[in-house]
C-alpha cells in the first residue's frame, strides 16, 4: 500500500508542478493527492482523480454527476502498472474501461513511476468494438488541456458529461518518413519521439526516457527493436544538438 501511495503522490505532485509551469492552472482549489481540484485562466474548475484500484461503471457515473452538480470537468487518470494493458497488447476491455476510453476518445490518461521519475501519458485503444489495440504515448502537453462536454451512449453510462482532457496528444499515429519529406527532417524526429516541434529540451528527454524503455531490445519482442533503438537514439541526438547540447 506504501507503494501506491508514494507512485500517486508523486504523479499528482508532477501533475501540479506542469500545470503551473504550462500556465494551465490558475489556482489551486483542493490538493487532496489523489483528487487535485484546481481552476483554468478561463474560470473552469477541473477535478483530476488519480486511480489506482477498480472502478466500476456507476461509481464513474457518480463522479462525473457529483462534479457536474458543481459546474466542475473530471479527468481519470489511472496507474498504468495496475490498471492497464501493456504497450501493443491486442485487448478486449471491460466495461469500466470501455466507459473511460469513451470519455476521451479512445484513450486512457495513466500515470507510471520509471527511474524515479513520474510520468503521465495517453494511453491509446486502437480500433473498432471491444477489442484494441494498445498503444502507449510519451508525456501529455500540459498546455492543451481542454474542458469539453462529451455525449455517450453506453450500458449504465448514458448521457452529456463535462470531461477534462490533453486534446493535443489525442489523433492517429503519425509516419515519420512521410511528415519528413513534407516538413524538415527536425520536424520528423520530433514525431518519431511523439511530441511537438517547439517542445522543450526537459519534455524531449521525457519523451525519450519513455520510449527507450518500451523500446530497448531487452523488453521488446520486436524483429526490427535494434533498428527501432537506433533510430530513437539518432533522433534524441539531433535533437539535442539542435539545443547546443
């Protein structure tokens, strides 16, 4: 229990600390760890909800009420080790979960603890219908946060809900090769690391930190993982010379 509590203080402190830092958050309102109710520079009032043990449908249900009773935006944000899929997994869902991944269109915020680190990232459910395709994303760009409203249609979760969510890491898959010849061969490491041109030097090595382990060959069963490595590594490289590191 130790453990757990230690893994989701530290995201949640992580949580905080980007929020501040991206301009996301105004001012706090609540810092109970596991729950974090702070206000937007737009005046929304958001509830993050840090997960880390079962969550049936109707208790999703009544948080998102409970908090729509009080003009607030619920974002779930799960303990990756515990609660979800692994990277590539092909994955029939549970209910629970289905009602998550439709909230935020097909994806699933997670925090995981690597290093020593804290991180926070979408989790992605590939496909149509019940079975999906995960696939794990680097670090959310804390200054995309958006308050929607979203409609749903599920079994026990039926209704508007007012959501909190990362917009910008959400979208398909990009292919590096094609955005290259496009835009400049910069532009094209940056999407292999999955952020965004302008990203700073700390959201970079993140990023990197992140797929260096999903894709190191001692963990991934890939054929091609050396070339995977290799291309991220060159990636890292480039990018940080272009720092003047």
């Amino acid at each position: 229990m130790g453990s757990i509590r230690y893994e989701t203080a530290y995201a949640s402190a992580c949580l905080v600390e980007e929020l501040n830092y991206s301009g996301s958050m105004a001012r706090m309102l609540h810092n109970g760890i596991d729950i974090v109710l702070f206000e937007t520079p737009t005046g929304e009032a958001v509830s993050v909800h840090f997960i880390d043990s079962g969550l049936p449908v109707y208790e999703i249900r009544s948080i998102l009420t409970d908090n729509a009773a009080k003009d607030r935006y619920t974002l779930f944000v799960l303990w990756a080790d515990m609660m979800l899929p692994r990277h590539g997994e092909h994955y029939v869902a549970d209910d629970w979960m289905e009602a998550l991944y439709t909230l935020y269109h097909d994806t699933i915020y997670a925090y995981e603890i690597i290093d020593g680190e804290p991180f926070i990232f979408p989790v992605f459910f590939r496909g149509v219908g019940l079975r999906r395709e995960i696939e794990f994303g680097t670090a959310v760009h804390y200054r995309h946060l958006t308050c929607r409203q979203v409609q749903t249609h599920l079994a026990g979760l039926q209704g508007e809900w007012r959501v909190a969510d990362f917009g910008g890491a959400r979208g398909t898959a990009h292919d590096p090769v094609v955005e290259a010849r496009q835009r400049s061969e910069l532009h094209a490491y940056y999407l292999l690391l999955g952020i965004e041109p302008g990203d700073s030097r700390e959201t970079i090595k993140k990023a990197y930190r992140l797929l260096a382990r999903r894709l190191h060959p001692d963990v991934n069963p890939d054929a091609d993982s050396n070339e995977q490595m290799r291309q991220l590594n060159h990636a890292y490289l480039k990018l940080m010379e272009a720092f003047g590191d």
